[in-house]
C-alpha cells in the first residue's frame, strides 16, 4: 500500500488534506485529512503541559467517580 501524500493549504481554504489524484495537466483532487492528528489540530485539541494536567487532576480528580464496573 503506498503513502499518500498529505499537503497544508492556507488562503481561502485553510487545513491539511490528502491528494487523492494527481492529472497530467497539474489538476490535484484533494480530500481533508482524516487522521487523528489532523482531526484534533481542526478542533484546537492541545496535549496539556504536565503542569496543567496536574492542575486538571488536583481540581477535579475528588469529582470523579469510578466506572459502573468498580465500587
């Protein structure tokens, strides 16, 4: 299976995506990229810094209750 190749477009379109078919006259067909990665860039998803998951955790960890399946 080959790769395909993922271009970054930005002007009135904006965001990652796929090419799909590349023609002889230059004309590429793009898809957007569904991978994790990108999916998660779209929506503004940030891994915390340890610092701020830590503060997450401190904050709301006493919250929490266990899965159905725990007591």
């Amino acid at each position: 299976m080959s790769k395909q190749a993922h271009v970054v477009v930005s002007g009135a379109v904006n965001g990652r995506y796929v090419i799909t078919d590349r023609r002889p006259t230059g004309e590429l067909t793009l898809v957007p990229d569904t991978s994790a990665e990108a999916i998660r860039e779209r929506a503004g998803l940030l891994d915390p810094t340890p610092e701020q998951s830590a503060a997450f955790w401190r904050e709301h960890e006493p919250h929490m209750l266990p899965p159905d399946d725990e007591s």
